[in-house]
C-alpha cells in the first residue's frame, strides 16, 4: 500500500502544483503578484474542503460499501476538471496574443477584476478534485481505512518529490520567454484534460451508463488492442498477466498507474475511449484557432478604428 499511497499523492499533489504554479508564474511575468496570495487562498480552502470529505468518508461512511456513489462523484470531476483546463488552455491562447510590446500598458486588458477571478475560481476547483480524488484512491487502496493510506511512508514521500518536481520546472521555466512558456504550459494543460475526458468516458461504460459499438460475444464493452504484455494500467492486471502467461510485462503495473492517473492511460481502451481522446485534441484545437483568430481581429480593429 506504501507504493500505491506513494503514486497517487505524487501524481494529485504534483498536477495540482502545476496548475496552480503556472497561474502564479503566469502573474509573477506579468508584474501582478498582489493576486498570488488569492490563487494560495483558493488552494488552502480546497486542501480544507478536501479534508472535510475524507472525513465524511471515515466518520459517516464507514462501511467501505456506501462509498459506491463516489464513481458518479468522479465522473461529474473527471469532466469538470477537464472543462475547465480545457478553458484554460484556450484562455491562455488569447492572452498569448494579448502580450505583445509593453506587458504593463496590456496588464489593464489581460487581468481585469473577471479574469482574476477566474484563475482563483480555476486554482480552487483544481485543488479540490485532486484533493478528493485522492481520498477516493486512499480509500480503495486501504478498504475505507483513509487515515491509514494518509500517514503511510509513501504519501508523505510523494508529496515531497512532488513539491521537489515542482520547484524545479517552475524555477527552470524562470529561464523561458512568456511565450515559450504559454506555449510549454498549454500543451501540458491540454493533454491531461483529454486523459481526463477519456477516463470519464471509460467510467460510464464501466458503469453500464453508456454503450459501446463493438461488445464481445458476452456482450461486455470491447478492447481496441490490449498492451498490458507492455505496459499494465495498475499492479492488479500485471499480476493477472504473470498468472495467464507465466511471464512479467516489460514495465510495472506501478508505472502505468501513475501514468493512468496522469495522463488517462488505458492499456485496453475501447473503442469510444480512442475515439473520444483523439477528438478531443481536434476539438481544441479548432477552439484555440478560432480564439486566435478572433483576437487577432479585435487587435486590428483596435489598432485601426473605422472612420466616424
């Protein structure tokens, strides 16, 4: 469990940091740090927020049974989450055309009062859903025994590599232009929400909430492929590989835990699951277009006012 407890809060704690390190670096280069300690504040009312659920579940729920709503708690935040990185991204995209020149004659039209607020609203909500979903995770590696999964080793060690992890990309992004740095951030941004779109996908089948096109014979949701001889998604189907094939996979289930908790990583994804990952790229990708294009017009109509 020590290994499990140590994956799942290095992964949470180190995407949530990232998240929130790129607003506060984001309004650190644009000379705004007055509104730092209202993104921290957010945080610090998620990490309570979070708190108050695992004790719920440890207190009031104490019957691991009565925990089963939490998947369509998880859905709800699989694609909220992914929403809102999804609006982030884009956002970033505009204001990334918006910061030509003198960043100070800008700053009044990149940070109004609305968009602040929204990057403290995005800090808290993306705080939150890691906060709570690793309570959801601590709870089914321990069978309910939240606390036991929170004082272990392994979370407290993955909690400092992910504070270590995040210093260090934060202070050698220091280095990039603003551009560079929209442009790194964005692309990171963008491909965990579409693991997390794809995983809401993959829950509601598992669910029985939604079908699929092509079901096995037993009428069970069908695998595009199958790389778990590779790269299992979590020990449990790497020690169902060495009992059906006598043999180990060439990487460890504890990797592809990790990266499905990153990244959406499936080693069997069905058919919607692939569908759905790779449109969601093409669907951003139209957005943050059209978001260029349109600042792009609202720049030369700024610069060229038509004649009264």
């Amino acid at each position: 469990m020590d290994l499990q407890a140590f994956l799942i809060t290095l992964r949470e704690a180190f995407e949530a940091l990232l998240i929130i390190g790129i607003i506060v670096t984001y309004l650190n280069r644009v000379g705004a740090q007055k509104w730092n300690k209202w993104v921290w504040f957010g945080s610090a009312l998620a990490l309570v927020a979070s708190f108050l659920v695992a004790l719920l579940f440890q207190v009031v729920l104490t019957d691991f049974r009565m925990m089963a709503s939490e998947n369509y708690m998880r859905i709800g935040m699989l694609f909220v989450s992914s929403l809102l990185l999804t609006h982030m991204a884009v956002w970033m995209s505009g204001q990334q055309k918006d910061i030509r020149g003198d960043m100070q004659e800008k700053l009044d039209k990149i940070l109004t009062a609305g968009s602040v607020a929204n990057l403290i609203v995005h800090s808290f909500l993306v705080t939150l859903r890691e906060g709570v979903e690793t309570v959801f995770f601590f709870a089914a590696i321990s069978g309910g025994d939240i606390q036991k999964a929170l004082t272990s080793w392994g979370a407290l060690a993955g909690l400092v590599l992910a504070g270590v992890l995040a210093y260090f990309f934060f202070n050698s992004s220091k280095k990039m232009s603003l551009r560079t740095f929209f442009t790194v951030t964005k692309v990171m941004i963008v491909i965990i929400a579409a693991g997390l779109f794809a995983q809401g996908i993959g829950v509601m089948q598992d669910l029985g909430l939604v079908g699929s096109i092509y079901r096995t014979p037993a009428g069970e949701v069908g695998e595009l492929y199958n790389l778990a001889s590779i790269l299992p998604e979590h020990p449990v189907d790497e020690e169902h590989y060495i009992r059906d094939y006598g043999e180990k996979p060439v990487f460890s289930g504890d990797v592809g835990i990790f990266l499905k908790a990153l990244l959406g990583y499936t080693h069997n994804p069905s058919v919607e699951e692939f569908v759905f990952y790779w449109l969601y790229y093409v669907v951003v990708f139209f957005l943050i277009r059209w978001r260029t294009v349109s600042q792009r017009k609202h720049l030369a109509c700024a610069a060229n006012p038509p004649a009264a």
